[in-house]
C-alpha cells in the first residue's frame, strides 16, 4: 500500500492529497521511499496508483526517519 503524507507538517496551505513525500507500508510501519534513479516513467506509474491520470513533478531531497531506499536490484531499510 502506498499514500502521500505531507511534506511540511508546518504548512497549513500545501494540498496533502495532491501533494507530499511518499510512503509505502511495510511491516507494520509506514517508511518514506527514497528512488535511486527516480524519473518520469516511475513518477507515473506511482499517481495512477494513487488514482491520478498522470505525474506532475517528482523532487528530491529531505531525510527522514524510516527511510526505505531503494535501486533497480536492492531494497535498504535505514
């Protein structure tokens, strides 16, 4: 299962559901996605599933607890 959390829970303006960092669900926790290699393509296939027709934008950047990274070969929990 996947969802967007916001960003900055400071800011009372940002649209959380069009917005926000990444999330999966794994192993009871909810983790922040890290992509090595993040791009158009995956960008896409991500907002259709989260019910969008298409991405607008992907950004790097933030450090979080929980992070989840991960390659085209490997998953790494932090």
């Amino acid at each position: 299962m996947i969802r967007l959390t916001k960003s900055n829970e400071e800011d009372e303006t940002e649209l959380s559901r069009k917005s926000g960092s990444l999330k999966i669900y794994l192993k009871n926790n909810w983790l922040q996605i890290c992509f090595k290699n993040w791009g158009r393509v995956e960008t896409e296939v991500v907002c259709k599933q989260l019910g969008f027709r298409e991405g607008a934008a992907s950004l790097k950047g933030r450090n979080a607890d929980g992070l989840l990274l991960v390659d085209q070969r490997h998953v790494h929990q932090k």
